[in-house]
C-alpha cells in the first residue's frame, strides 16, 4: 500500500486527539497493558460503578505530552456512552495560566457546562448571578445583562474580558474573594442542581465535568508566598472539591513531588492519579518488547490508519529504511508519546520516506542539544543519581527534573519507578 505523505504528516502533528472523531480513533493506541495499570477505567470506575449518584472529585497528572489529554478525551467517550453528560474544556483557552484564582476556575467552569447544557435545550437562570454580573460590569464598565438564553454568554463577557488584562483581573477578584463560598454555593444550587434533574429528565445518569490543561499551571509565586498549584489545589482545594457533580481536575506534576502532597490528599480525599509513560525497557535493564511494540504501533497507525496492526509492520520498509530505525526512534522517546510524533515529523521535514538512520540520527543529536543546553552540573549529578537509583526524592531540585522531562515516570508490578529521558543518556555530560 502507498503511503499518503502529507496525510501521514499531519496525522503526526503531536497534538491529542479527538477519540469523538472517527478519524482519529483509528490513529489511537491503548497503552494500559503496558503503563502498569488502566487508570482511565478507575477514574470512570469511581464514577459510574461506585459512586454515580454522590459527586466524586479526582486528581489527573503526568508529564506534558505523555498523552493525557487524548485519555481524558477516551474517559469522556466511554462515560458518555454510559448515560452521563460529559463537559470537557481545556483551561488554558479560557484562563491566563499564569494567574489564576480559585473563583477563575469556578467561573470558567459555570461557564462551560452551561454552554454544554444550552447545546441540550437545558436553559438556565440563575438568580444570585443576576446582581452579580450587574456589579460585575460596572467595575469592568462592559454591561453584562443575563436574559433567559445568555447565562452562558455573561460568563463569557466576563472571563474573555479579564484574561488578557492583569490590572482587571485584580479588580475583580478584589470584588469576587469575599464571595468565593457564596458563588460556590450558587453554581452548585443553582446550576448543577437543576442541571442534574433535567439531565436526569432526559435520560441521562449524571453531570461529569473534566477540567484538562491545569497542569500547565505556571510556579509564579502567590502574594501568600506559594507557588500558583500549591495554592489553588492545596491551600484552596477544599473549595475546588465541593462543586455538586463529578469532576476531574489535571493537576501539575510536581505536585507529586512537593512536601505539600500529604496536605493535598487530605483536601481531596484521595491521591492524584499519575499517567506513566510507555516503557521501553524494563526497571532492572533490558528492553521491554511489548512496551517497544505499541509505540511503534502508533507510529505505524498514523501512516496506515486503515491498515490490521499485523499487517503494518510488514509496511516499516515505507517509512523506514529498517525495523531498526524505527526501534531507535522508539527507543530514543523514552515512550513519551509526544516526543515520538515530534521526532517523527522532524524527520519529515529534512527528507521523504523511507526516512534513513543518518536522518534520524541528525533529528536526535538536534533534539539532544536542545536539552542539554538548559541543564546545570548539580543537574547532571542529580540525573546520574536518577540513572543509578531508578528512585527520585521530593525535593525540590528533583522537582525541576521532572517539570523539564529531563527525568521520566514508569510503572510496573511493583510501582513506580523512574530513570533519565533516553536521549539525554547518550551525552557526554551524563557520562561519568
């Protein structure tokens, strides 16, 4: 079979894909088998199996890239076709990473369910937001009135208003602080609420809300003195975790490794789930063939969507001049799922398939150099302390090994355990 280049190309743009798009389930690859455990099907678990009528507040995290967003976007599938009504939005669209607050995300996600619900003739007004958004538009002097079909819109006034200027996001929050609870309250009585009867009128079990892209929550400092995720979800979560419905929220890695973890279990009750990457080689060396196999099935997949997995690998000599370029590609990505499309599609960029090793090796030295050009001595020593031990501590110089995925997370029978990203291991800095 011929290969589509441009088709083959695009399908490589390392961005998640949307598993509600026919096209894009073809290119998707179910990692669980190989990730040490299916947390998607625990997340869904805990909400459809074990607690669908009493709301659930879960904790999402993992490296950037390591394919999240496209799990989120499975989880949302799969809950939808057990009867709930799924809202998913991305916070970085809606919010200034940067500087967020508490009553952004309650806001933003009032917002978005209300938008999803007007898409299903559920149509809300509701009362405290009415008095609320007229004091509101006098301080950001843009009138947001609420008529029976612009709930959704007035939030939107709001927060498209406020994202890109600092100095009104001040002003609003110095109006909204003092009525966090009380807007808390109101979203739960008078939105999801209602929300969750008229669901339920419909034929649906339940309200899901799955808040993605919160762990890209910049480290800026509060004027509390901690960093924006340890305030949001450790200092405020108890408020993040009281809206009346199930949700999912993604949260920043780091925190994992933050002395605040133990405080952040207590707030929501439970330990975030971390998405590990796909291993390629196994905790005591060695590689590991099934980890290895599925990552070159995604890259088979976008080049022949269409295609049996078996009769794929048949097709390597399409795209590669040999199996084993594509192993060292696999290899190389440490089973970052993003990486290895973004490799892939440099290769595109310098020359047509199939893609030589000499191409391949001039795209990994580039990438190579890109990392090591931001990496101190104390990081280097950290790093082979990682390649020894196989174990990070929670201080806070590890914390930057992972934020910068210098170092990465797997999973096997006994845990997690973790080791330096591939391609960093061939420097001749990490070498001692």
């Amino acid at each position: 079979m011929a290969l589509d280049l441009g088709r083959f190309y695009q399908a490589c743009n390392p961005s998640p894909l949307d598993l509600a798009n026919p096209e894009a389930r073809k290119y998707y690859i179910d990692f669980s088998s190989v990730r040490g455990g299916n947390i998607m099907r625990e997340l869904g678990r805990t909400i459809s199996r074990l607690s669908p009528d009493k709301p659930t507040c879960q904790l999402f995290t993992g490296h950037i890239g390591c394919g999240k967003s496209t799990e989120l976007q499975r989880l949302k599938a799969d809950l939808g076709q057990q009867g709930f009504h799924v809202v998913y939005f991305e916070s970085s669209q809606v919010l200034e990473m940067a500087d967020v607050d508490v009553t952004d995300i309650l806001l933003a996600i009032a917002r978005q369910v209300s938008e999803s619900l007007d898409a299903v003739q559920i149509r809300l007004k509701p009362g405290y937001f009415v008095s609320l958004f007229r004091e509101i538009g006098e301080i950001l002097q843009t009138p947001v009135e609420i008529s029976d079909v612009e709930f959704s819109v007035g939030i939107a006034k709001i927060t498209s208003k406020t994202k890109d200027s600092p100095k009104l996001r001040s002003q609003l929050r110095q109006y909204l602080e003092p009525r966090t609870n009380g807007i808390l309250e109101a979203i739960n009585k008078e939105i999801f609420a209602p929300a969750t009867e008229r669901l339920k009128q419909q034929g649906r079990k339940g309200l899901v809300v799955i808040i993605d892209n919160l762990d890209r929550l910049d480290n800026s400092v509060k004027p509390t003195g901690q960093i924006q995720p340890e305030y949001l979800f450790v200092e405020r979560g108890e408020q993040l975790s009281q809206l009346n419905c199930h949700v999912v929220y993604t949260i920043p890695l780091i925190l994992r490794f933050s002395n605040a973890l133990g405080r952040l279990m207590n707030r929501f009750g439970r330990e975030p789930q971390a998405l590990p990457m796909v291993p390629v080689q196994l905790r005591a060396g060695g590689e590991y063939k099934e980890g290895m196999a599925q990552l070159q099935q995604m890259v088979l997949a976008r080049a022949f969507p269409d295609i049996h997995p078996v009769q794929r690998v048949d097709l390597i000599p399409e795209i590669f001049d040999s199996p084993e370029t594509l192993e060292r590609l696999c290899r190389v990505s440490g089973g970052h799922a993003r990486n290895l499309l973004m490799l892939v599609s440099r290769c595109l960029e310098r020359d047509d398939p199939p893609l030589s090793r000499d191409c391949i090796e001039g795209v990994i030295r580039q990438r190579r150099n890109e990392l090591t050009m931001a990496i101190t001595e104390d990081e280097w020593e950290l790093l082979r302390q990682v390649g020894q031990q196989k174990s990070l501590r929670g201080e806070e110089r590890y914390q930057i090994l992972v934020r910068d995925m210098f170092v990465f997370e797997y999973r096997d029978s006994e845990g997690s355990w973790f080791d330096i990203n591939p391609i960093l291991a061939e420097a001749k800095e990490f070498q001692p």
